[in-house]
C-alpha cells in the first residue's frame, strides 16, 4: 500500500505543473502573445477602477 | 494547510541551519580570542590599532582600497604568498582581533598589505649583523609617527646605526615591470644578504620633533624615501607613478594639499630637499591632510610578524630561538 | 486549430460567457491591477541599471587610465567601484526582481494586487534608500564591507522599505485562492523570506552587536554569497520556472524534479560562503564545508537545467520568434554555466591560482548578470505588454538588446575568466615581481571597457524601448512582436 501511496503521491506532482494553465491559456498554446483587441478595451475600461475590486468568482477550474 | 506549513519550516529552517552553522557557531569558536601572551604576561600581541591607526582604516575602507588590495598571508600550500616575502607566516584569526575593520580583501591589483608595516624592519634586518634583534615584532606603531620619520622600532628604542646601512637602497626603484603598487617586496632573497657596497644613504636619527625635513628622512643615495617607510607611502599615496611608472593605482592627490613654502619648509612636507616630486618646483611644498597621516600610520600599522603558536612558520621558529636567546 | 487565429477571433459578445472568457478578464483584471507599483519598480530599475552602466564603464576605463579624474575625491576608482555594484545589485537587481516577483505574485495568488499604495510606498523607500547609500559611498562614507558599504542610514531605509514589500507579499499570499502553490511561488517565498533574515543579520552582525575579528569577514562573504543564490538565485530560478512553460505552453516536465532541486538549493547554496575565503584566517572546516556545498549544489543545477532542457524539447525552435523565450534559456543556461564554474574555482588546486585574481568578479557577473538579469529581462518583455495592454514596438530594438547583452556579458565573463586565471598564473609564480600579474591582465580589462561599451548600448536601446511602452506608444496591432515576422499570414508558425 505504501508503495501505492508514493506513486500516486509522485504521479499527483505533475498535476501540480498544470496549475499555471487553464482553458483560457491552455497546454499546448505558446502565450509570448499580446491581448487581443476585444480584451484591451475591457482593459481600459477597468484600468480607471479601483484595482482592489475582487474578480468574479468562476465557476471551476484554477488559473494563474 | 499542511502543505503549507511544511514549506514554511523548510524555507525558515533550512537558512537557520545555514545562519547558524556558518555564523553563529563559528563566532563561538573563534569569537572571543585573547591576545597571546607569553609565561610572564608580557610580549602581548597583538595589540590594539589606536590612535590615528583607527582613523587610518576608516580613510582606507572609504577610498576603497580594500577592492585592490588583500590583508591576509594564505599558508605555502595556499599560494605564493609568504614565498614572495609578504608574511612570515600565515594570517591566524587572533591577528585580527584589534583591527577596527576587517579588511581582509579579495583581489590583489596591488600587493598583500598585512604585513606592510614590517617591510622597513624587514630591510633594516637583512642590514644588521644577525644578532636576533627584530624591532619589527610589535606591531605597536598606533600613534602615527610624524611622517617624515623613518619607522623607528615600535617599542621607542632607536634604531641600531645600522639603520643607513640599509639595503632596500638597491631595492629603491623597483624592477622596471612595476604596477599598482611597488613591487610587494624587497627583491626576493634580500632579506639573507647584506647590502651592496657604495649604496650608503644618508644617517638617519629620527626624533620627535624633526626640525629640518632633510635631517629626519632615511633616504637612499638617490635622495627617495626608503620603501614602505612614512615618507615613501605618501610619495606613493600621492603619485604612484612617480615610484613606480607604469602602476595603475589611483593617485590620491586630494588627501594632500599644495601650498607656498613659507620662511622654511614644513616638517610634514612630502617634497623634501633631495628628491622632488615631479610637479613640484622650489617654492612650493606639498603637504598631507590629517585624514592621509592617519592612513599611513594605519599602513604602518599593519604588522603580523609576530609569531603565533597556532601558526608557525620555520621563520617564526628560528626567530622564537632568538628572542630566547635575547632573555 | 490555429492558436494565433484563436486569440484574434472576435468574441461572440456578452450573451455568451465561456469559462474561458471570465478566465480572460480574470487574468487581464489581475494584470491591470498590478500596473502601477510594478512599473514603478521597473522605471525605477532601470533608472539605475543606467547609472550602473555608467559607473561601471567608468570604473573599466580608469583601471588603465588611472590618472583620469584623479583628482576628484568623489570619482576615485575605489569609490566608483562600489558605486558600480551596489547600483546594478540594489538599484537594479532587487527593484527589477522585486517588480517581477510582485507581478508572479498576484497571478499565482490568482487574485487582484491588493493594497497598492504599500508598494509604492516601498518603491519610494527603496530609491531613497539606495540614493543616500550612493552617494554616501562616493562622499567617502564606505563601511568596507563589500556589498554593504552603504552607511546605517542608509540600510535601515533599505530595510524599512522591504519590510512594506514583505508585508504585502504575505497579505496577498493569505488571500490568495485556494490550490496547489506552485513552484515559482515556493521560489519567491523563500526569496522574500530569507532576504530580511540576511540583510538584518548582516547589518546586526557587522555594526550592531558586531561579531569579533575575522568573524565579521566570514559573515560578509556568507551574507553575499546568500544574497546572490538565495534572493537573486531563487526569484530567477522561480521566474524561468514560470516564463519557460508558460511561453512554450507546456508544463515543466518533471514537478517532482522541480521540488528536489528547490530543496537541494536552499540547502546547499546557502553554505557556500566560504569559498571566497579560501585558505583565509579561519577554521578549515568553515572552508571545507563550503567547498563541499558548492560542489554539491551540482545537484540542483543539474535537476535544472535538465527540466528545462526536457520541458523546451522540440520547442527550441519557439526561441527565434519569443523575445521571452530567448532572454529566459539564455539565462537558464548561465545559471549552468555560472554554477561550474563555481565548482572549479573552489577547488583548492585552481583556488591556489585564482583566489585573488579578477576571475571571481567574473564569476559574480555571470550570476548576476548572465543568468539573474537576462531572465528578468525576459520577464520584463512578457509582463510589460500585459500591463500596458499594448506590445513593443521595435522587434529589431530587442533583438538588439539581446545580442549587445549576449555579446557583452559573455565576452565581459570570458577576458575576466581567462585574465584572471593568467593573472594568477603570474601572481603564484614568485620569481615574477608582483607587477607583472597585474600587467598581465591589463589587455584583458581594457577589452572589457568594450564589452562594456556593448553593454550600455544594449541598456539605452531597453530603457528607451521600456520608455516607449511607459508613455503608451507601445504597439497596438493585434499581432504580438515576434522576434521574426510569422512567415504567413494565417499566422501559422510556432
């Protein structure tokens, strides 16, 4: 059982590499890229707010 | 969160280990030395840099001379240094204990200085006759002398005559490949012979009040200072290029100051009659600032060839014979 | 399914709202968030990489052309020489790094920067501090401890600014959501923890309640080796460890490798002092140990570099089209390079020859520069844009950044190197008077006035690149500025 433990322990760590992906910014889509143009007014837009303004809370999935 | 927590303590901890283990131990160890003394309580060394000495590392860590300049002797085995006459023997911790700043150093631009307030005795030995005496054993020169004066012995006995008879002055100008400073010591093996004929420089009896520039300065036949006394670091402080000519040392003209001569010529002068600076002309003198004395008598200062029991040299060795000898 | 052709789509208008949408804005709300303090710590750093640069080709100029300025108190080599290193390690390294660490910070937390006026009031601190500490040193006001020269006033600004820096770093790290914490964010939580401990140690150590003798040399070296490893090493490791996949999109190909190496590295690096001191007036075994730590940090280095290797497997190609990309392997791969040569240069043989010689400020260089401050900059060309919400302007500015920084640094680390190493020859050879180890190495540092020539063309071309994106004349097109236009217009390769 220990054994078990420890491989799944190990194989769960490449789990762990995934979390700076998500839909938005998926594996597999190289990111050296600039906003696109519908995100730059939405940008502007919030640029003028306060920055303390928590995001929506999202349904699922995790992001950074 | 465990997680979490676990990669506190090991962040926190792992550098605790190192903080402890690298500092704090080590200071345990070698944090509380004493000055060495012998059976009697006397021949302490080392003994604490006052006076101008003090001042003196401060004026040497503000110009940065620590960036080109060490202050340790490493053993035979670690390098060339005690081959090449800096030391008698390797830097020990205990030499340290009294320095106002650890200026250990970490390139070598310009010559080892831990021991450069040795290098005149060192000349004045290999001149007199071997009979053991070495006024060069206590580092003890913290009130600076006036800087005309040659580096009398530190314990306040004048110097043997033998003092003139010395042979840096074949060592004066060094060898024609010069750098940032002069050529670390006297030319390799001097200290074992005794001078050429016919370099006889002037006599020399230093006092505490000189009242004639020329009287009080152990010069060579070519009327310089000797090398590594008073007089000759601030030759050398001022214009490095005029001892040695292709050094790349910064020269520190703004710690002295040019002025008129007035009715005679200052005792402090650094031009002194018998060998002028370059860019100097009759009428005028140049003269140290408070905070370039207080340097040199910090150079002066540095001298680690006391010997040490917990670092001995086969020099140290036959030097301890000598003084037993001496008792 | 073309990615370039994705991204540019229009979206399908508010109706809709994909997962991947509010993911969007999530991370673009989280970006503009964090616009303010962090380009303060960049304009600021740069700012002084300009006065390092300055400084330093000053400093390569008067070492064989000494009686240039020789008569002014305040450009002696001997303080202009700190000067140099203390703008580009506390001016430079630490609000650059500070800066991309706030950003990988609030992205990792996955939330808003929250209370930004403590950034900025840090930033303040911190060019006040830094400042007072410069010109203090070229005032005469040295302490003599390298890497720590700036007199007490100064530091406690320092100190005092990094503390708003930590505390904000642990506000946002307690609001952060919940999720596994990545390995970048071990990095920067070891960085941000073990720098405060480092720098009130020394300060106490050194001036306060100041250890005795050599001790206070010992703890010098064991605070700079630390700073370069522990706060300038980690947040570059952490930073590559987030740029490399996020650019390539794919994940670091081994995590389990990624947290060994985390732990091999504090551990080992954080010995490593000693070896600056090598045959020094100390207890063998604080050299010994540190020889042995540096030998062994050959552990991590190699769990590293081979991560990244294997993660940039196939993609190496993505390296002729992402400035990031570039900057970030260039860097990864000097960090390699920089930890061997490490390794050979404690080695008491090679010790014994190079111990004072300009080698190891060539070592220094390449941590620092080489692997350190190309990441960042790497770093910096990704956030920026996401900041400012517009792209640079001039591919061939950075490519010029890049090849005048490659060129400059590594022929500044191969003439110290190889000079030093010649120097040493001649300085353990005692039939050689002293003077001829130091004329042995001049050609070699005049050689290094012209790397340093390439160098300051390099940092204008960035600082004026960086002043572009700051006033908003960044580009605005949709096409991100590959380092080499996309040969098609579908925008096909990667």
């Amino acid at each position: 059982m220990r054994l078990a433990e420890i491989f799944a322990k190990v194989k769960g760590y490449d789990e762990h590499a995934a979390v700076i992906f998500d839909r938005d910014e998926p594996i597999g889509r190289p990111t050296d890229l600039v906003l696109p143009p519908s995100r730059r007014s939405l940008f502007r837009r919030r640029a003028a707010k306060d920055s303390a303004n928590s995001p929506n809370d999202a349904p699922s999935g995790t992001r950074s | 969160m465990k997680g979490l927590q676990s990669i506190f303590l090991g962040i926190l901890g792992i550098f605790a280990f190192s903080w402890v283990g690298m500092t704090l131990v080590p200071q345990l160890q070698i944090g509380s030395l004493n000055p060495q003394s012998d059976e009697e309580g006397t021949d302490v060394y080392p003994a604490p840099t006052s006076g101008m000495a003090v001042r003196g590392a401060q004026v040497y860590a503000e110009n940065g001379c620590f960036y080109c300049h060490s202050q340790q002797v490493r053993p035979e085995y670690g390098g060339s240094d005690i081959e090449r006459k800096w030391g008698d023997r390797r830097s020990a911790p205990r030499d340290y204990i009294f320095q106002p700043i650890i200026l250990l150093g970490k390139t070598r631009l310009g010559p080892d200085l831990a021991n450069v307030g040795h290098r005149p005795a060192l000349q004045e030995n290999a001149a007199a006759p071997p009979t053991g005496a070495q006024p060069g054993a206590s580092p003890t020169a913290s009130t600076s002398p006036v800087p005309n004066e040659a580096k009398a012995a530190p314990d306040g006995s004048p110097p043997p005559p033998t003092v003139a008879a010395s042979p840096a002055a074949s060592v004066a100008p060094p060898p024609a490949t010069a750098s940032a400073a002069a050529s670390a010591s006297p030319v390799p093996g001097a200290p074992a012979t005794l001078p050429a004929a016919g370099t006889q420089p002037a006599a020399n009896v230093p006092t505490s009040a000189p009242a004639m520039v020329a009287d009080t300065i152990a010069l060579t036949s070519e009327g310089t200072p000797l090398p590594y006394t008073a007089a000759w670091h601030h030759r050398h402080l001022y214009d490095p290029r005029s001892i040695v000519s292709e050094s790349n040392m910064p020269s520190y003209r703004f710690l002295y100051q040019k002025r008129r001569i007035g009715v005679v010529p200052s005792a402090d002068s650094i031009n002194f009659a018998g060998g002028r600076l370059n860019d100097s002309d009759e009428n005028w003198e140049i003269v140290p600032s408070y905070d370039a004395k207080c340097l040199v008598a910090y150079l002066m200062s540095l001298d680690q060839s006391h010997p040490l029991k917990e670092a001995k040299s086969p020099l140290t060795v036959s030097a301890a014979q000598g003084k037993e000898a001496q008792k | 399914m073309n990615p370039t052709g994705q991204i540019t789509e229009e979206p399908l208008g508010d109706i809709e709202v994909t997962t991947s949408d509010v993911e969007r804005v999530e991370r673009a709300l989280i970006d503009a968030s964090t616009r303010l303090p962090v380009m303060i710590f960049y304009g600021s750093a740069i700012a002084w990489l300009l006065v390092s640069t300055f400084f330093g080709i000053l400093t390569t100029i008067k070492l064989f052309w000494p009686d240039l300025f020789s008569n002014v108190a305040f450009l002696t080599w001997g303080r202009i020489q700190p000067v140099h290193w203390d703008s580009l390690i506390y001016g430079w390294g630490c609000m650059a790094g500070m800066g991309t660490a706030i950003w990988l910070m609030a992205r990792l937390c996955r939330t808003t920067l929250r209370h930004p006026l403590v950034l900025i009031a840090g930033a303040a601190f911190w060019n006040v501090g830094v400042l007072m500490g410069l010109l203090g040193v070229l005032g005469g006001a040295n302490t003599g401890y390298e890497w720590l020269e700036f007199p007490g006033f100064s530091a406690l600004t320092l100190f005092f600014s990094y503390l708003l820096v930590l505390t904000w770093g642990l506000v946002m790290f307690r609001y952060r959501r919940r999720g596994h914490i990545y390995i970048t964010q071990w990095y920067l939580l070891g960085a941000f923890l073990w720098f405060p401990w480092l720098y009130a140690s020394a300060q106490v150590m050194l001036f306060i309640l100041p250890v005795e003798g050599v001790m206070k040399a010992a703890v010098n070296w064991w605070f700079a080796n630390n700073l370069l490893f522990l706060w300038f090493g980690s947040i570059g490791l952490g930073t590559a460890y987030y740029m490399i996949p996020k650019v390539i999109g794919r994940p670091v190909h081994s995590y389990y490798l990624a947290a060994i190496g985390f732990w091999s590295f504090a551990l080992f690096s954080s010995w490593t002092g000693m070896m600056r001191l090598i045959d020094g007036p100390f207890p063998a075994w604080m050299i010994t140990a540190s020889i042995a730590a540096m030998i062994l940090t050959i552990i991590p280095v190699a769990t590293v570099g081979l991560n990244h290797h294997m993660t940039m497997r196939d993609h190496f190609p993505l390296m002729r089209y992402s400035p990031t990309l570039r900057f970030t392997v260039f860097g990864a791969i000097a960090y390699t390079a920089f930890s061997i040569v490490g390794v050979i240069i404690s080695l008491r043989s090679m010790a014994r020859i190079v111990s004072f010689s300009e080698a190891t400020v060539g070592w220094t260089y390449m941590g620092l520069y080489a692997f350190f401050t190309m990441v960042i900059f790497g770093s910096m060309y990704y956030i920026v844009p996401r900041l400012v919400g517009r792209e640079w302007r001039y591919a061939s500015l950075i490519k010029l950044h890049f090849w005048a920084s490659a060129y400059g640094i590594g022929l500044t680390v191969l003439l110290l190197l190889v000079g030093g190493f010649v120097q040493g020859l001649s300085l353990n050879d005692a039939t050689l008077p002293f003077a001829e180890s130091t004329q042995s190495i001049l050609p070699y540092l005049r050689g290094r006035t012209l790397a340093w020539i390439l160098l300051t063309v390099s940092h204008l071309v960035f600082a004026f690149h960086f002043g572009l994106m700051l006033l908003g004349f960044g580009r605005t097109a949709s096409v991100p500025t590959f380092l080499n236009p996309l040969e098609s217009k579908s925008g096909g390769a990667h």
